[in-house]
C-alpha cells in the first residue's frame, strides 16, 4: 500500500520545522532490510528505539504483520498510534516493554541506535538472548550520532557485524550470530547515601547529577503528607524525600521507559516501594486537577539529540494544573536559562531560593 513518510507527525511531542518525525536513517535501514523482512513470517519482525513510527509503519506498509515494538519514551508509542490510524495501518504491532517477549524467536530485528552505550548493550543482550538464533539486526543512525564503540558493543553479543555504505549521513550495522545473550540489569551505586539505581540509557545513570544534587540540599519537608516527583528520571528525588520523612508518600513520574524502570529500582533498593509509586505518564496526565501541594522538578532541555527550551514550559503549566491553590512547584534549572519569567506567568510568585555558578532552585506558589 502506499505510506507516506512526510504524513508522520510527532504529536503529542514538540512539533517544529527543526523536529523532523522522521529522517534518512530510518529510510536507510528499511532499504537496508528490505530482502530480509519479505522472507519473514507474521511476528517475526521487531522494532526497537522508532522515533514516531517510521520503521514499524513502513514495514507494516510492505505487508508485515504481528510487529513488536519498543519505544522508551510515551509520547514515541502515542504518536505510533495515532500516525497508525490516520494510514489505516492500526492492529499491525504491538507495543511491549523491553524485556524477553519482545525478542522472543524474533528473525528481523530493526534498532535505531540509542546514543548511549549501555542503552546499545542492553538492547543488543535482550536481543542475543531471546531472539532466533538466524536472526539478523539491522541497527541504524545519523553518522554524527554515531561511534566504532557501537560495533563493539553489538560484537559482545553477536559473531559477526558489517557495516553498510553511508548514504544521507546515516549508516547500518548489521548483526547476525547472537551469543552470551543476558536480560538488562540496573547498576547501582551508592550516592549521598542513597542507592540508585540505573538501566542503559537512564539520565545520569546511577550518579546524581548535579544540579539534583543542588535540588536535594534545598528542598523542605512537603506538606500534607504527599509530593510529587515530576520528571522523575532514576527517582532520586523520589526515593530522597521518602527517605527522609517516613510518613511521605511520593507520586514519581516520567514518560521514558528506563526511567519509570530505574526509578521502581531505586526505590526499591532503598526500602521505600511501598511509599513511592511510580508511573510512566506524559507530564502528569493521569493527575486530577488541583491534586496536589508538592511538586519537584529538574525539567530536561533535550529532545532525542536535540536541544530545545521548549519542554520546560510545558511543564510548568502542566504543574499549574494539579497544583492546588497555594501549592509550591521546587524547580532547578541551569541559571542561564531565566526560567523564572515563566514560571511567575504560568504558575505563581516565584522567589529564588539558592543559587551557584552553575543552576538555580526556586520555589513557585500556585496563584
């Protein structure tokens, strides 16, 4: 059937004439597959790490069936669904966390490659684990995103990788021979005395950044016994909080995959899961208005590989929302980013509450 790769969108995330929903490197691995996908039987062809849909709904548009999908962050899987109704493609795939059913006897498998290493290692382990033992990978990128380091990454788990031609500037590894396949596993570290917890990919991995650290050192007790950790990346915050007010029951959410896994972890192993819920939503949508008096945040400034003050904003208002009146919203933000004229218009009177050379922490009153 005919499928369209300029119809993708990338709703509900940031849209903009610098935010393409696709590129040459997902074109470049479907040509790349091409031969091996048409000898492959309904179910047999996985797609890890699509952007908006590219991959799966190409394939799906040349006649494959019973597709897996993996897309770490919520709003990738949202944007597949609904760029799948409007190409009339919807019920081809399914979308599956990363874990053993996903690669189960897969024969294609089709990876956009992950920028970070340890991402690429447990992604390429899951797949030598549980995928057919002739199953080939074909796992693609821009060529500036790219690294020789990532051949050795899929070499730990397959016999033999080559390397296409460039084209666009983007490139394909191709793997085939899957062995010592192993199930992604968290690294831990003991940090500030707190345990955290990490998967391949997650934010700062098992290390607290700084500018949380900053965060932490400034944050009060929340009232009303309930707080919110928004944007919760490994669930540092979180577990902190629960940590040190034992009667504190925390809400930490974040739309990446990894993230809601490492933060489940980190709680986890600090004792505190039965005081810390963790959910994978987009912002807070699944929060009521005016729910809530407590919220932390350190808000990212990266979509995939690149970089946009557009995301902060979003969840200021968002925080606005379930904020009660009279509610604190606790942000960090790196100083030369003057966050603080949006947050007095889209949340209340903000004071700054520390500064040092590098971030600030302020405090927002919901108006």
């Amino acid at each position: 059937m005919d499928f369209s790769f300029d119809a993708l969108r990338r709703r509900p995330d940031l849209e903009g004439p610098d935010l393409p929903a696709t590129d040459a490197a997902d074109r470049l691995i479907l040509d790349e597959s091409a031969a091996a996908r048409a000898d492959v039987a309904a179910g047999g062809l996985v797609v890890i790490g699509d952007g908006y849909g590219a991959l799966t709904l190409g394939s799906s548009a040349a006649g494959a069936t019973g597709i897996r999908v993996h897309q770490d962050p919520l709003t990738g899987e949202q944007a597949l669904a609904a760029n799948a109704e409007e190409a009339g493609l919807q019920g081809t795939f399914t979308s599956l966390p990363l874990e053993g059913p996903l690669a189960g006897d897969a024969r294609v498998v089709l990876v956009r490659l992950p920028r970070s290493l340890d991402a690429l290692r447990d992604i390429a382990g899951l797949i030598a684990a549980h995928a057919a033992p002739d199953v080939v990978v074909f796992a693609g990128g821009r060529i500036k995103h790219m690294t020789p380091a990532m051949n050795d990454v899929l070499r730990e788990f397959f016999g033999r990788v080559d390397v296409t031609h460039a084209r666009q500037k983007s490139r394909v590894l191709v793997a085939r021979g899957p062995h010592d396949g192993r199930d992604p596993s968290p690294t831990r570290m003991v940090q500030d005395g707190l345990v955290v917890c990490a998967y391949g990919g997650a934010f700062a991995g098992a290390s607290v950044d700084i500018g949380t650290r900053f965060l932490l050192a400034h944050l009060p007790e929340p009232r009303d016994g309930e707080a919110i950790d928004l944007a919760c990346g490994t669930g540092v915050v979180a577990a902190a909080l629960a940590t040190r007010h034992p009667s504190l029951r925390v809400y930490a959410c974040d739309q990446s995959a990894v993230a809601v896994a490492s933060a489940r972890a980190t709680a986890a192993a600090n004792g505190v899961s039965d005081r810390v819920e963790v959910v994978r939503d987009d912002m807070l949508r699944s929060r009521a208005d005016a729910s809530s008096s407590f919220i932390a945040l350190n808000p990212p400034f990266h979509v995939g590989a690149a970089v946009t003050e557009a995301i902060a904003p979003r969840m200021f208002a968002e925080a606005a929302r379930v904020l009660r009146p009279g509610g604190e919203l606790w942000t960090v933000w790196n100083s030369s980013l003057g966050y603080r004229p949006a947050l007095e218009r889209l949340v209340g009177s903000t004071r700054q509450v520390a500064r040092n050379a590098k971030f600030t922490v302020t405090v927002s009153t919901r108006r």
